[in-house]
C-alpha cells in the first residue's frame, strides 16, 4: 500500500511542476496570449493530480477500512480504566534513521492490536511486505509493550504512518538533506482537498481571467502620465504557469517528510503567493501588498530558522519521524524532564543527549513563528487583507483555503515536538487573532476584505483548536474551512466579474436577482461558515468544526480556569463570525440596490465559472457530515498523535489537557452556546441588514470612536509604521546625513586634493618637460635653418666646396700629423 | 730611359686638376662631364703607376679597369640626364638646374 500512495502522490505533486514548466516556456511564444491551451494544460495537470490523490485517499480507506481511530465507545472505553490504559511510546518509529526506503528492511517496531489489520506501523512503504509485516509484529519482540496489552488499550493505537526517503540531496557530514515523504491519513486528506479546491478554482480561473486573453489588455487601476490608461499585453497564461507553480509547492509542503524540506516548500508557497499578489504588478497597491506579504512571512520565518537551527543543533536531524521519535514521554504523555528541567533526547543513532527544556520550547515557538507569518496571525496578521489585491482566484486558493492553512498544518504535523507551554502560546495567539479580524471583519465594506479577516479569523479558530488540545479539531477546521471559504471567494470573484470589478459592497445589493446561482451558494457558505444548524436535523460543515474547537476550548478551560478567555473569545466570535457573514451576504445580494448603474450592469458569470461553485457548495455544506462520527473527522483523527487522545494531566507548568472524554463530556454544552451565538449574530445581522428597522448609518455616527477604531484594523498599521517603519526611516536618516555631510566631505576633499595636485603637475609638466623638448626642436630648426643658404643649387660652385674641402683637409693632415 | 714615378703622378697631378677646373668653370653640362672624365683618368694613371712602380702588385690596374667600366657607365647616364634636361629646359647650362637649391 505504501508504495502504491507513495507514487500516487508523487503524480499528483510532480504534474503541476510540468505543467508549470510547460506553460512558462511555451506560454509566451509568439501570438498565443489569445489561446486558452496554457489553462486547460494546467486543469488537466491539477485534475489528474486530484484523481491520483483521491485513489490513494480511497486505497488508504479501504486498507483501513475507514474506521481508524476513536469512535464514541472508545472515548468511554479510555475513560473508564484510565489507570489501566496504557501509552506506547510516542513515536513507534525507532532510530536509526532510514536513509532509504528501499534499503531498510520491515521492522514493525509498534504492537499490533489483534483484532485490527490497520494498526501496524511500517518503517518502509514496501507494499508487497505489509503482510508480512502483520505477521512479524505478532512475533516481533514490542519495545514498549506486548500485543495483548496493547489489544486492551483503546488510545494508545500508534497512527499508520508510511515515511521514507525518495531522494538524498546531499550530506553534510552528519547533517542529511533529503527528499522525504510522510504520509498519513492528514497528508492524504490534505493532498484530496488542495487538488480538489486548486482544480475547481483552475475552471473558475479560466473564466475570470479571460479579459487577460488579448494582447492588448487596459489595465483601468493604472493611470499614466498622459491620463490614459495602460496597456500591456495580457498574461493569462503567467497566470496559470504561477497557480500551477503553486500547487506543486503546496503539495510539496503537505507530502514533505522532514521540517527543511517543509521549509524549503515553504518558501516555494511564499514565492508564488508574492508572485500572484502582485500580478497586476504595475499597479501600485498590488506591488506593495506583494512586498508587504513577502517580507512580512520572513519576519516568521526567521522564527522558523531559529527553530530549525535548535533543532539541527540538539536533534541532529529533521525528518518528522526521527524527530518524534526522540523526544521521550511518558505513559501519560508528558515530556520526561530530568532532575534539572532537562529532557534526555533518545537519538536516532542511539545515543541520548541532554537537552534543556527551555530550547524544546524555543524550538516550538520558532517553529510556530513560521507558522503565525504563513497564516497571518497575530501580530503579522496584517499582510493578508493587503494581498487581496491578487486576483481573486488567488485570493480562493492561496489566501485563504491552502498557503495560509499551511501554517496550521505544520502546527498540526509537528505537534509531537511542541511542549505544553507553547501550545499555550498557540492557543492564546488563535484566540487573539480570532476576536481581533473578526471585529474588523465586522466594519469592512470591501468584499473581499471581509472574507479576507474571516479567514484570519478562522485561521485563529484553527490554531485555537491546535492549541487547547484539539488536534484533530483544529485540522477538522482546515478542511472544512477550505471548502466553505473557497467556496465563498469564487462567490465573490463572480459578483466582482458580474459587477464589472466593483468591490465595494455600499455599492452593490439586490444582486440575487442578477445572479441567483452565485447568491444561493454564497448563501450555503455562509451558512456554513456560520455554524448554523437545526441540531439533529441538518447540519453544515462549520457548525461541526466549529463545535469540535469551542468544545475542546470548553474543555481546556474547565481543566485550566485561569485561562477563561480561551473559551470566551471564541464563544464571542462564533457570533460576530455569524453577523459579518450575513452582513455581507445582505449588503451584497438583498435588499434594494445601492446603485443603480452597477446593479444595471451586473450579470450571471458564464458556465465556467459557476460551475466550480455548483461543485464546492455541497462540498462546503456536507464535506462533514456526521461531526466527530462523520468520515472526514474519522480520517483525520486516525493520524492523531497517539497521546491527544487521553489528554494530559498536570504537566510541569500546572497545564491540564484535555483528552478526548473530556472533551466529549462538554460537547454539547459548547455546541449550545455556539449555536445560540451564531443564532443571535445572525437575527442581529438581519435586523440590522435584512429589515430597515434599524438605520445603519445612525448606529456608525453613535458608535464613531468603535466604529473608526475598527476601519483602522485596531491601528496595527500604524502601530506598525511607527514602532518599525518610522524608526528605520529616522535611522535611514541619520545615516543618510552621515553619508551627505560626513562620507561624502571625506570623498569630496579627498578629490579636491587630487584636483589641486594634478594642476601642479599640470603646470610642471607645460614649463618644464614640454620646455626641454621644445627647446632641442627649436634649436635643430634653427641649426638647419641657418646651414640652408650653402644649398645655392650652383654644381661649379659645389665642387668648388669639394675642392676647398679636400685641400682644406689636406692642409689640415699635413700640420696635424708632420712627416 | 725609364721614366720615374713622379713623372707619372705629375701627369696624373695635372689631368685632374685640369679636370678640377674644367668641372668649376664650364657651365655646359657636356663640359662639366668632360671634367670628370678627366678626374678620373688622372686618377687611374696614378693607381696604374703606383701598381707598377711599387710592390702592390695588380690590384691598382684592376682597380682601374672597375674606374673605366664605372666612368663609362656614369658617362652614360650623365649624358642620359644631360638630355633630359635640354628636353626640359632647352639649355644644358649646369647654373640653370637649380630648382633644388635650399
């Protein structure tokens, strides 16, 4: 089975690369920017990605039989003989670390519970051994535990887990880069909902984007000098060459089996989310949201590097497995720390190392420092909302359902690693981000701006979840969220084709007359993402997931009531989540319209780009069907690390983690109270949107100081222009005038200097070399001069000089030398 | 009777400086050619007596023999540029060819 998923999902990761290279080297040839090929070429790369994806989804279903871990008996089962149950190490994975998948033999290191053909661990892929394998962890001497006593432990199930090495980059000394791959049940669902979401929003693209199917495309946002407009040539097949690049980073990332090859991935992410940002890249606002995105991700992964370096440095390796399988637990999951607060690291070669407890949680939180920038946290939230300025495609994909999700997916992916005490930071970062964009979210009137603070909202919810514990929850979330917000930014795409690339929502309304496909599946979103629900009825995909995180929050806080505000904030944004949505859902496609002439305008977008949103809405509405029993959780939480299910009691730092019993126990409870705040924030919404009862413009004068606060986005701008922009200008400045006054005196001296210098020697060359030279040419003139009048041209006369000449030397001879 | 040596030179002596003169004083050209053809003959009766009357051997009537070739060959284009000249000039006045004068 392994080896068959491994190249599953290597096609479908790899196929976009193609695609991308194809389109970037043959897009632009000569006159076939009017052709669609470039974009059919990228459909079929990423559709075939998601067929290939969705096979290995399904081989992986029926190897385990969709039933992997934790159903409602075993939550009582784990909670009625806590005592007895026993937790295997962590990580079954065992050291040394596997340099190749093909070279390593089968060693089941985990038990196997005797009545599940599912739970073996392999550390290789071969699939043609994984009976074999079955049988050998029966006779197979267990490292931690026996086989029987592991049948009766209902959580300590080790998560299968296929892991090994397709590619060594290189060595440097013990330090080995290589392309890995990790793949669990999170890669596979991940792997189904990126291809999945990319392909719906590739056909949407092809529609949205055909203004740029010309070669002389009016860019109406960039004005010129002269007052026209620019004109360029349009770029529909950059494009799709970028969203293809794209997909194959964030496929990369999610199949990634080590934490540098996340990171490398995860600038790949990041380059293709400044590339597509910035698009339209001779407007302004685009180029700057593009750098703003970009440099602001690298404040986070600066984190990520010192992250990456405590962990080269004391783990002396990055593959996930190795990784996880260092870090030393015990039975009840806390990390085993020494006399001193120091942790004894099993290493991969064998060894043991000491480790201080502090840098396991420096290493955390440099890691999760990545993951706040990916996933516009707080406090680098800020760049997301700018990066609207991409096309709204991008906005679907990359801004709001994968690149930014990827920050909560290694959150989730390294969990093992983090301690308790930066799952705490984890939990209190989500919850302040997650009250914070969603009261911005409350004030914004451009469409997209709204979607983009709810998705730095439910971005919070995640990395909440993630953080109290929830693990499964919080990734639950993910994917439910990709599909609803996905859903809802190809809504808004639509209304923005439909209006003519009109954002504001002061201007639209009314429009579900125009477009009645478009507003009934932003409708389904909404809802979704809402969490409404008739309980027991019908229920949408985000009142599960959404209930599966204010639960474990619930839980969190009974354990730990000093930390109240994990529940509250939340509990609140359940309902102004509810009243933001619903506002836009009003503003845009109810009531009267705002303006005529947009309103007269507006249309039904074409088949293509409605259709992607008829394909997402039932996915958005039933992706989760069944809550914590449903399919989708099942999955997911078969990958659970193998300590989150019992939660963990009275860690070093007094934390209490709630397992899943706990978290069950109050299920029900927090389901309530989200229900009824999302209930409320929507008649709220309604009242204040959907009737005319309350006049909206009244409530804005009222509440003026609130209300410019919120337009402000809390002033993070401007906090941020003044603690770091301003003070590097003031710096910038100074040195600026050091140059001016202080370089450039010393330059300017130093020339002046040189100048005076050359005019002396100037001066010395012309007097007295050029003197010297004239004066021997003076004089030979002179002496030739005076000797011409001897040239009289009179042959008697020159042999009268012969004559005198010859006696003259005669006469000279004769007294000179005497006989 | 033998004659002496300086019977020889004193032949010698007066053909060249009758040459001499004739060269410095003629303004013909055919002149002036005359003057150097006595020059040289006065010299050859030199190198020829001196080739007889001392122990020098042949060499000084060899050395004549080249002087004849020499002067009839220079004669030759004496006369060759005399002619030129009339052609030129239509005079063979030697003070009239003095465009290369200084």
């Amino acid at each position: 089975m392994g080896d068959t998923l491994k190249t599953l999902l290597m096609i479908a990761w790899l196929l976009p690369l193609f695609g991308f290279a194809v389109e970037i080297l043959w897009g632009p040839r000569g006159d076939r920017r009017t052709t669609r090929w470039p974009a059919w070429m990228a459909v079929a790369c990423i559709g075939s990605g998601f067929l290939c994806s969705l096979s290995a989804l399904l081989i992986w279903g029926s190897g385990t039989d969709w039933a992997v871990l934790q159903s409602h008996d075993s939550h009582d089962a784990g909670h009625a003989a806590p005592s007895d149950t026993h937790h295997e190490g962590v990580e079954p994975q065992e050291h040394p670390a596997h340099e190749s998948a093909q070279q390593n033999p089968i060693r089941p290191t985990a038990p196997v519970r005797a009545n599940d053909a599912a739970r073996w661990h392999l550390t290789t892929a071969a699939d043609g051994h994984a009976s074999d394998a079955h049988q050998n962890a029966h006779t197979a001497a267990g490292h931690t535990d026996s086989p029987s006593d592991s049948a009766a432990s209902s959580h300590g199930q080790v998560p299968l887990v296929y892991h090994g090495t397709i590619y060594r980059l290189a060595a440097f000394g013990s330090l080995i880069l290589s392309i890995d791959y990790y793949i669990d049940s999170l890669t596979l669902v991940m792997f189904t909902m990126v291809t999945l979401i990319a392909t719906c929003i590739h056909l949407f693209a092809i529609g949205y984007m055909s203004d740029e199917l010309t070669d002389e495309y009016v860019d109406h946002f960039v004005h010129t000098s002269d007052g026209g407009h620019l004109h360029r040539q349009g770029r529909f097949y950059r494009f799709f060459a970028f969203l293809s690049l794209f997909c194959f980073s964030m496929l990369g990332l999610v199949l990634a089996g080590n934490i540098f090859q996340v990171f490398i991935f995860w600038e790949l992410v990041g380059i293709c989310s400044y590339l597509l940002i910035g698009f339209y890249t001779e407007r302004h606002s685009a180029s700057t949201a593009a750098n703003k995105a970009f440099i602001m991700n690298r404040v986070g992964d600066f984190g990520f590097l010192i992250g990456l370096m405590v962990i080269w440095t004391w783990f002396g390796t990055f593959q996930f497995s190795d990784l996880f399988a260092s870090l030393p637990r015990d039975d009840a999951g806390r990390v085993v720390t020494g006399e001193y607060g120091e942790v004894a690291l099993a290493l991969p070669d064998g060894s043991s190392k000491q480790i201080p407890y502090t840098l396991l949680v420096v290493a955390g939180l440099g890691v999760f420092a990545g993951c706040i920038g990916k996933s516009a946290q707080f406090p680098l939230q800020t760049w997301l909302p700018d990066a609207m300025e991409g096309p709204t495609p991008v906005s679907a994909l990359v801004h709001s359902a994968t690149m930014v999700a990827a920050g909560v997916y290694l959150t989730g992916r390294f969990y093992p690693m983090f301690v308790p005490e930066v799952l705490l930071v984890i939990a209190y970062i989500g919850a302040v981000t997650l009250f914070l964009a969603a009261t911005i979210a409350v004030v914004a009137t451009d469409i997209k701006k709204v979607l983009a603070y709810s998705t730095i909202s439910q971005l919070g919810y995640m990395v909440l979840g993630l953080g109290v514990f929830g693990w499964a929850a919080g990734l639950f979330h993910l994917i439910t969220h990709a599909f609803f917000k996905s859903l809802m930014f190809l809504c808004s795409g639509s209304v923005i084709h439909g209006c003519h690339h009109e954002q504001e929502m002061t201007r639209m309304g009314g429009l579900r007359h125009r477009m009645p496909i478009t507003a009934f599946t932003m409708l389904v979103g909404v809802i979704a993402i809402a969490g409404l629900s008739i309980p027991g009825l019908i229920a949408f995909s985000g009142y599960h997931s959404k209930d599966a995180i204010v639960a474990t929050a619930l839980a969190f806080i009974q354990a730990n009531p000093g930390h109240f505000l994990l529940f509250l904030l939340p509990l609140l944004t359940a309902g102004i989540t509810a009243f933001y949505m619903f506002r836009l859902w009003f503003m845009t496609f109810a009531g009267e319209p705002r303006d005529a002439h947009v309103y007269d305008h507006a249309h039904e977008s074409p088949w293509i780009m409605t259709l992607p949103l008829l394909i997402l809405a039932p996915l958005a509405a039933f992706c989760a069907t069944g809550g914590e029993d449903g399919l989708l959780y099942r999955l997911l939480a078969g990958s659970e690390p193998n300590y989150v299910a019992a939660g963990v009691s009275s860690t070093a730092s007094g934390l209490t983690l709630p397992g899943h019993h706990a978290i069950h126990e109050v299920h029900s409870t927090a389901g309530t109270w989200a229900l009824v705040a999302a209930i409320a924030g929507t008649l709220l919404a309604w009242v204040l949107y959907g009737t005319k009862a309350v006049r909206v413009e009244d409530m804005k004068r009222q509440m003026a100081g609130l209300h410019r606060f919120l337009t402000h986005k809390w002033y993070f701008d401007e906090l941020y222009d003044a603690l770091f922009v301003q003070p590097v200008h003031q710096v910038a400045r100074f040195f600026a005038w050091i140059d001016r006054t202080l370089i450039d005196g010393i330059v300017h001296f130093a020339a002046r200097l040189t100048v005076l210098a050359s005019r002396w020697d100037r001066l010395f060359d012309e007097l007295f070399i050029d003197g010297l030279v004239n004066l021997v040419g003076r004089a030979t003139f002179s002496v030739g001069r005076s000797f011409h009048v001897v040239q009289t041209g009179r042959l008697r006369q020159y042999v009268m000089f012969i004559v005198v000449g010859v006696v003259a030397l005669f006469a000279v001879l004769f007294t000179t030398f005497p006989r | 009777m033998q004659p002496s040596l300086s019977g020889y030179l004193l032949i010698g002596a007066v053909l060249f400086t009758c040459g001499v003169v004739c060269m410095a004083t003629r303004r013909n050209a055919i002149g002036v050619l005359m003057g150097v053809e006595l020059v040289l003959n006065g010299a050859n009766v030199n190198l020829v007596a001196f080739s007889r009357y001392t122990t020098l051997g042949i060499d000084g009537q060899i050395y004549s023999l080249f002087i004849i070739v020499l002067a009839a060959a220079e004669a030759a284009l004496a006369l060759a540029i005399a002619l030129n000249f009339y052609n030129n000039h239509l005079t063979i006045d030697v003070d009239k060819a003095s465009s290369l004068k200084g």
